[in-house]
C-alpha cells in the first residue's frame, strides 16, 4: 500500500519509496557487518532465537523485520541499534 504525504513546497512523494530505500541501507549494512564479523545465518539464528529460513528471508528483503527484530540482530553483532531523523540531501 502506498502512502502519500505532502512535503514542505505541496509535491507528493511516496513514503512506500522511502521506507524501501532504508530499509535496504539498513539490511546491506547488517549483511556487511555479520560478513565481516565471519558470522554465518546459523550463527545469527542461534544468537537471536530467530529461525534461519527468517534470517535469510530478512536478508533477502523478503520480510520487513520489527525494531525488535533489528534490536536482536544489532546485538548479535555486538553493535548497538541507533534511528535518527536526518535532513534531506544528507
């Protein structure tokens, strides 16, 4: 479903577009890090309590994981899960 909303000159843009694009920053920094961190789905499985077919799925971009879900796999990682508002353009 496609939300809409009215930026600050009146255009229409589509939040659907939005969430998407962060959403895939978000799972490609995720995907780096469990790389890096020589980490494989089984192991984020174990360390989250979330099945491995969801691992892939959310890597996949098939699922679109809660904060919960973001929260567990950010301490998986021994990293900290942080959302900030930012200016467009940055």
């Amino acid at each position: 479903m496609d939300y809409f909303v009215k930026d600050n000159v009146g255009d229409l843009s589509c939040v659907e577009v939005e969430k998407n694009i962060v959403k895939e920053r978000i799972l490609l920094e995720y995907v780096s890090l469990r790389k890096e961190k020589k980490l494989s789905q089984e192991d984020i499985a174990s360390l989250t309590g979330i099945a491995r077919p969801n691992i892939s799925r959310i890597e996949n971009g098939k699922y679109d994981p809660t904060l919960e879900i973001l929260t567990k796999l950010a301490l998986a990682l021994d990293m900290r899960l942080e959302i900030h508002f930012v200016n467009k353009g940055e």
